[in-house]
C-alpha cells in the first residue's frame, strides 16, 4: 500500500497540481496585499477618504456602547455587524486572481492550438517511395 501511495503521489499530474497550489497560493497573498495596500486605499482617496476595510453596518451594540470608530473595535466590543467594505475588498482580490489565471488558461491555449496546428510534414513523392522499395529489395538480396 505505501508503494502503491509512492507511485501515485510521484506521478507527474500530482506534483504538477502540488506546484501550481503552492505558486496559487503566494499569488493569493500577493493580490491580496495589493488590494488592501494599495489598490483600496487609492480608491477610497477618490471615494473622500473612506477607508473601505473599516466599512461596516451595525447590526446590534456590544457590551460596550458605540459609535465604534472601526470595524475592530465593533468586533472587540462584542457588537455584530455586516462588513461589507471586507467583502468588498474580498470580491476585488477575487476578480484579480480571476482575470489573471483566465490570461494564463488563454496562453496555455494559444500555445496548444499553435502546437496543433504545425502542418504535417508533406507525404514523400512517388519517386521516393519507388526509390525506398528499389533500397528495400536490394538490401534483402
């Protein structure tokens, strides 16, 4: 059984899709740094200065009254809210991950059709043919 498990966990498609998680993930991190880093923040500069990751409803107080100056303190205080400035951080992050494995499946295409599409080297002429049986009933001679 551990042979067994060796083998499949060695074949190619496995560590290939290991790789790609692996390189998907520091991807992930790398587009959500730019979000919330900077992406958010040059939008919210040209929204009025709205912090959007501080964007949220409140939906009940906590044990300590409000206003709540952020979405921490709303959430240290115990109050339940609807962060929606989290998601939309969350649905950016997502569209840029979208937009650029869609770009690398596109490549990836553009690569196979263009491989597919070499033409077939010609059939040989009728002379080479008459050519190679001649070759042919010599040598058995």
């Amino acid at each position: 059984m551990l042979k067994e498990f060796k083998d499949f966990a060695m074949r190619g498609n496995v560590v290939d899709m290991a790789v790609g998680i692996i390189i998907g993930a520091a991807f992930g991190g790398i587009v959500t740094s730019f979000v919330g880093d900077i992406l958010m923040p040059i939008l919210g500069l040209f929204a009025g200065g709205v912090d959007f990751s501080n964007q949220f409803i409140l939906l009940k107080e906590g044990t300590m009254p409000g206003p709540y100056p952020s979405l921490a303190a709303a959430k240290e205080a115990g109050a339940v809210t609807v962060g929606y400035g989290v998601l939309l951080n969350t649905i950016v992050n997502f569209l840029i991950v979208a937009f650029a494995l869609f770009l690398l499946i596109k490549a990836v295409n553009a690569g196979k059709k263009q491989e597919a599409a070499a033409p077939a080297p010609p059939p040989p002429s009728k002379e080479a043919v008459l050519l190679a049986e001649i070759r042919d009933l010599l040598a058995r001679r």
